[in-house]
C-alpha cells in the first residue's frame, strides 16, 4: 500500500465504450478517472471496450488524474481477459467489482500476478453486495500484500438497493449503516473510502446534499457519473482555507519545543491532544497535493 496521500474527492466512471468520453476524461479536472469494462458496457461491446481502454491507457496524456480500470468479475466471461489487458496497462490501480468476500481479491491477485502485472498495481474494492457490507472487516483487514495491495473501497449504493430492495430516499437512512459500516472498517485498516453514485446528474441541489452528508460520514470523495459534477465534488471534498489554516496553526504548537514533551496543549482557547496533530498533518497533506497541480 502506498505511504503517499492523494486527492480523491471527485472519481469519474467513463464507458470503456466510448472513445470519445475516455480522451476527453485526460482534460478533465477529476481526481479519478474509472474506465469501466462492466456495468456501462454492453456485453457484445465488452471486447471492443477492452481494446479501447488499451490504447487509450497506453497512449498516456493524462493529466494529474489517477487512472483506474474497473474489470468485469473474474467468473464472467470476460473478467480474465480484462485483468490480463488491466496487467500491462500503465493504469494505478484494477477495480474489482462485487466483493464479497477476502477470497475474490486473492483471485484477482492470483491472476494478476500470473499474468505479470507490475507489484505496485494496485486494488480498488466495489463494496455493493450484502455479503460484502458483512464481511468489510475482512476484506479490508486482507488489504496489505507483497502485491496489489488494497488502497480504496468504492460504494456502489445502486446495486445494494438492488440486492436489499432498500430504497433510495434523501439523506440515505435506508443505507446509513452500511455506509458507515464501511467508513469503519476502511479507517481500522487505513483505505480510502468513495461514496456512491448520485443518479440524477440535472439535479444540482442534491449532488451537493449527498456530497455534504458523504463528507460527513468520512468519505474522502464521491463517484461521478457526469463531467458536471467535478466541480462540487471538489469543492465539498476539499478542506476549507480555514480548516488547513488551523491545521497548520495544530502543527506548528506541537512542533515549538515547549511542547515537545505534551499529549495536550491549550491553543486558543481549546484543548488538542496529539491526534488532532495528526488529522492536522492529513488536512495539509491533502491541500498541498491539490494546490501543486497545475490548473486543467
């Protein structure tokens, strides 16, 4: 797993299909790119997707963005074929749909590693079944391995309001559980976590809504389904100038010798223990890789 700390507020799903899209997708200011072989595929276009994702990757161009191929499950037709095209693309990172369990990842890097993909390709998780709400715990605790490491899990509410017949209301509540279930379990064993998708990309009210209440749960950024909605996504997903000013202003209290030897200090009126230091030293961590990117 990487030590680095890397914007993920805003992670753009762009049909494999569609060529157009996925070279448009290398000027956009998304954090994450997602060239999905699966569910916005059809399956007669599955092979042909496969080739394009291949040159497109191959070609480079991209900008900032951290460019992640999402495959089809390794017992369909296809996922075999898309891990072995995964493996010699110069991608970040395989997203692995519908894990439900440790095992489905060990196969993935099973196959992965029998086709000779690079250690440092690493693993995203789509956490959209029930059995996979259940088994978070480990299916994070497999996340360390000599290769493809598990970084992030990846929300996929639409397919577990499928799977639950839950619905899918403002504010979430049928879901909330499970959505912090998952910002638990991500947190104990130190993943990224992305929130789902806001279907009804014209509805500009409610993305921003369901950003906030992703935020507030501990997402560290939300999965897009339209270029329209990168502009929220990071500005809500960003840490506010006032947030990063007391970040540093945390920092440097505990970097003055006086309180070299404290686990408390008063700073303004407030009490900080050393574990706000240590959010502090996240909050700027994750302002300053995205203020040294250069403007798209």
């Amino acid at each position: 797993m990487t030590d680095a700390i890397r914007p993920r507020r805003s992670v753009l799903y762009v049909p494999g299909s569609n060529a157009r899209a996925l070279e448009k997708a290398k000027s956009l200011a998304a954090d994450c790119l997602i060239l999905d072989l699966e569910d916005s595929v059809a399956p007669d276009a599955k092979a042909e997707a496969r080739r394009t994702i291949a040159e497109v990757v191959g070609a480079g161009g991209f900008a900032h963005q951290e460019v992640v191929i999402r495959v089809n499950a390794l017992s369909s037709d296809w996922g075999a074929e898309d891990l072995r095209m995964a493996a010699a693309a110069p991608a970040h990172a395989v997203l692995v749909p519908k894990v439900s369990q440790p095992g489905d990842l060990a196969a993935v890097r099973a196959a992965l590693a029998a086709a000779s993909a690079p250690a440092g390709l690493a693993l995203w998780a789509m956490m959209e079944t029930p059995a996979g709400i259940i088994n978070a715990p480990a299916i994070c605790a497999a996340a360390a391995a000599p290769a493809h490491a598990l970084e992030v899990l990846v929300m996929g509410t639409n397919d577990l309001a499928k799977e639950t017949r839950a619905a899918m209301t403002a504010g979430r509540a049928p879901m909330l559980a499970w959505l912090s279930a998952s910002v638990l379990a991500a947190r104990a064993y130190g993943l990224d976590i992305i929130d789902g998708v806001y279907n009804n990309f014209q509805d500009a009210e409610g993305f921003r809504a369901e950003c906030q209440h992703g935020r507030s749960l501990g997402m560290d950024g939300k999965t897009l389904i339209h270029p329209g909605q990168i502009g929220p996504g990071n500005e809500i997903f960003s840490p506010a100038t006032a947030e990063v000013d007391w970040a540093r202003r945390i920092i440097a209290a505990f970097e003055d010798p006086a309180n070299a030897a404290k686990g408390v200090i008063s700073l303004d009126g407030r009490m900080v223990e050393r574990l706000h230091r240590d959010m502090a030293r996240r909050t700027v961590a994750i302002a300053d890789a995205i203020g040294a990117r250069s403007p798209l």
